[in-house]
C-alpha cells in the first residue's frame, strides 16, 4: 500500500471529518506506515498524520514561523507538555 500511496504525494485529496464537514488536503508525505497530510502544497499549515497499519490518526496547528512558537506548534495535540 506505501508503495500506491507514494505515487500520490502532492495531489490533493478528500477528508471527511467527524463532523461531517469535508476539507481537500495535500499528501505530503508517506514513510513507514504513515501518511502526512498538508493544508498547503508545500507541506506548511495545518498537519494531519494518519497510520495506515492501525486506525489513529492526530493534526496539529500551522507552524509558526515568525512568532518563535514552532516548538508547540510541532508537538502533536495529544502529547502531554511538562
């Protein structure tokens, strides 16, 4: 399946939402089960990662470039920060 799925980086794909709504976002990047999703082609704004060998997926935000937030913005929102 990785294989099908790296032919794919770059175009823009469907995602339903658990609240129904729809949005259209980029696949970034596939590696080791794994499927990146982006809002933006270049692969900034928000992030949605997904496992294809189990159900789980999490977004996080857009990365801050600027305000010096990158970190937080990097940490999945599930993470615990101490």
């Amino acid at each position: 399946m990785e294989e099908e799925l790296q032919k794919l980086i770059g175009q823009q794909v469907p995602i339903k939402t658990r609240t129904g709504g729809r949005c259209l976002d980029y696949i970034n990047e596939v590696k080791h089960g794994v499927v990146v999703l982006t809002t933006n082609t270049d692969g900034t704004g928000r992030r949605t990662v997904l496992a294809v060998d189990c159900i789980e997926s999490f977004t996080t935000g857009a990365l801050a470039t600027s305000s010096g937030a990158a970190s937080a913005a990097t940490t999945p929102n599930w993470m615990k920060t101490e």
